[in-house]
C-alpha cells in the first residue's frame, strides 16, 4: 500500500506542471503515464506570446512567460538538464501589407512588449518583405523537458508507467489499486473527453501533425511563416504544426504532410527530405480558456485540461492557480472554471 498527496493521470505539460508545483510544496504525487506520444511531445515547444496571424496577444502573457522560467529554472536545479533553448522567433512576412501591420502594432500597447521595431533580412530563408522579432519569445527543448521530468519523478518513485484504468479505482474509498491518494487530478489532455467524472467536459481536439526534415543547408534560426521552423539535433529541423479540427483518425494525414511540404517549399528554396511525419492533438476548448476545478460528485477528484494551442505558455500559470486551489482553497477565477459553459 502506498499513499501519495496526489495522484494525477496523464502525463503532458499539464501532468508535469503541476507535479512540479506540488513537489516544489513539499507534496508527495503519483502520475501515470500510459507512455503514448500526447500533443505535448510532439509540439514545437514554443513559447510565444503573439497571434502570429492578426499580431495580437493574450491577457497576462508576459506573467505566465515569467512563471514558465522559473518553473524551468526550478527543473534544471532538480533534474540538471537545461531545457530553455534562448532563440527568439522571427515572423517571416507574407507581403508588404503585412509588414506595415507589424510596424504599427509594434508602437502601441499592449503589443509593443512583444513585437520589435526592427525589420530584419534573415539569412537563407526567402524573405523579400523581411522579417520581425518576437521578443520574449524562445523554445523549450521537448525531449529534454520530458526527459528531465522522467529523471525527477523516476527518482522519486512517483512515476508509473501504466495505462490508468477507471475499472480499478474505488472512488469511495480514494484509493487506485494499492494506492491511496488525498486527491486525484485528470489531465489527460483530449482524452479527457470520454472521462466519466467530468461528462460533457468542452474539450474539442484540434489535430496536428509536424515534421522532421533534413535541409540541403541547415537553418540556424527559429522562424515562423506559416508555420514554425527549427534546427534539431543531428542535422535535422522541425516543421509544424497544421490545424485541423474535424480530422479525428489515429493516422498521418497526407492532406497535412501536403500543406506542410508546400509551406516550407514557400520560403526555403533549396531541396530537403521529409525523415520523419508526427501529429497529436491538442485540447482545445471554444473561448480558448483552460478547464480547471472539481467533481460535482467526488469533491477530491479534480480536471486539469483544455491548455488548446498554447500549453507551454499558459500551462505552468494554471498548474500553480491549480496547485493554490489544492493546497490553500484559494478559489479557481471563473473564466478557467470546467463548469463556466453550464452557467
Ligand atoms: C503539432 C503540435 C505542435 C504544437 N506546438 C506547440 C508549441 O509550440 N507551443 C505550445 O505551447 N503548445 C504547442 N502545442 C499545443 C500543446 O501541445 C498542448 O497545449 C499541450 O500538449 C496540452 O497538454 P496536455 O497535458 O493537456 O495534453 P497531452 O499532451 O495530450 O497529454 C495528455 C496525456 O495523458 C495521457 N493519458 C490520457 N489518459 C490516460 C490514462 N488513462 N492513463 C495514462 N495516461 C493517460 C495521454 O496519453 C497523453 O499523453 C502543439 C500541439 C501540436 C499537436
């Protein structure tokens, strides 16, 4: 028998966060992983505070930035592995009205935090209209974030690598198979969909797929037209993601593998080859809003979902309102409330 402060299923940005929230307290967690590649490892790994398509923002965007590092810093002091890569984003511009919309969201607020003034000509990439600089922006290296979690959790016994199963869980008793917990979160990104504690949770999965190339000259940089493109190790870039919000098959789309191959084609000239073809799909929910709070039923059993299309940027923000709410019963602010739609 074993008895943990928290047992939280699934095993994203949203599991991880909040597991570091809570280790950073002090509190013991079980997480089950059932070792599938979720929206998070397969995502970019950007942390981008713009709409890349219309150049606005989000609320508290340069705050939850501020969150994600030092939750990241903290990660590196418990595992060693530095996941922060520091490579800003640059927007290739698709024509020169675009550009003129940059430049003019680049002086007023809230904007001008985030957008840079200077239009760049960028190395190796077509760029005729140029190209601007997202400051705040930068990567986290994926892998590594999910490696370094693998180390502090392994270490500690508190990761199983199992399918989390509904039949072996005695609600009542707040026990799963021999493991008795103080509260239970889901965060099973769009699987959540189908969980029986949180019917009619408004997760709608947005399907994407990315790629992984090899480039006749490799690109040094991290750029964004109309998708993002970045070195890897070993010679190899990431290209991705599509969006796709009726496509719901467990399979590469060709469809996608299509748009992405054109996309790059459009501002790289030079030969490449597709290595490798990924997709998840991510929790999106329709204002856009996480989807955080407790069973109606079973007070202890929690939801931890809807992070959508930005899961590093918002995820480790809503991991603490979460962690707060747990610990101290400080309330979950409405807007990120699970059950807001039924009000
Ligand atoms: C192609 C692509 C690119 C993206 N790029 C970015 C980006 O650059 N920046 C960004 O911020 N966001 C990006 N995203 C979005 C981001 O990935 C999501 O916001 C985030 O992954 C959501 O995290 P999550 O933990 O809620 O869900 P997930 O990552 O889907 O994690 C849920 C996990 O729970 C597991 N699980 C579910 N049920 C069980 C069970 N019963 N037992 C055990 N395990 C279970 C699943 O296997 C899954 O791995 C991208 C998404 C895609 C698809």
């Amino acid at each position: 028998m074993k008895k943990v402060d928290t047992l939280i299923v699934g095993d994203g940005f949203a599991a991880m966060f909040l597991s570091l929230e809570l280790l950073a307290k002090g509190k013991t967690v079980a997480l089950y992983s059932e070792q599938r590649k979720g929206a998070s490892r397969v995502s970019a790994g950007m942390v981008n505070p713009v709409v890349l398509k219309k150049f606005t923002t989000f609320d508290n965007a340069l705050p939850q930035i501020e969150k994600l590092r030092s939750v990241l810093s903290y990660l590196l002091e418990l595992s060693g592995v530095d996941t922060i890569v520091e490579q800003p984003l640059h927007r290739i511009f698709h024509d020169a009205r675009e550009k003129t919309l940059w430049l003019e969201k680049a002086t007023q607020e809230p904007l001008s935090t985030f957008l840079s003034e200077e239009i760049i000509q960028l190395p190796g990439v077509l760029n005729p209209h140029g190209s601007g600089k997202v400051l705040h922006s930068f990567r986290v290296d994926v892998e590594a974030f999910f490696f370094a979690m693998e180390v502090v959790l392994g270490s500690r016994d508190m990761l199983f690598c199992e399918h989390f199963s509904y039949d072996e869980l005695h609600a009542d008793q707040s026990c799963y198979k021999d493991v008795y917990f103080t509260n239970l979160v889901f965060a099973q990104g769009h699987h959540g969909a189908l969980n029986p504690f949180f019917p009619n949770l408004h997760i709608h999965p947005n399907k994407g797929h990315h790629l992984k190339v090899r480039l006749d000259s490799p690109v040094d940089l991290l750029v964004k037209k109309k998708h993002f493109l970045f070195p890897l190790s070993e010679g190899y870039h990431y290209y991705g993601g599509t969006y796709d919000r009726t496509e719901r098959m467990e399979k590469i789309d060709e469809k996608a593998v299509g748009q992405l191959t054109e996309g790059l084609k459009e501002f790289y000239a030079q030969d490449f080859s597709v290595e490798e073809v990924g997709f998840g799909f991510r929790p999106t929910v329709r204002d856009r809003r996480p989807l955080l709070g407790a069973s109606k039923e079973y007070p202890n059993f929690y939801v931890f979902n809807g992070l959508g299309a930005r899961g590093l940027l918002n995820g480790a923000w809503y991991a603490q309102v979460l962690s707060d709410h747990l610990l101290t019963g400080k309330e979950i602010p409405l807007h990120a409330r699970w059950e807001r739609f039924d009000f």
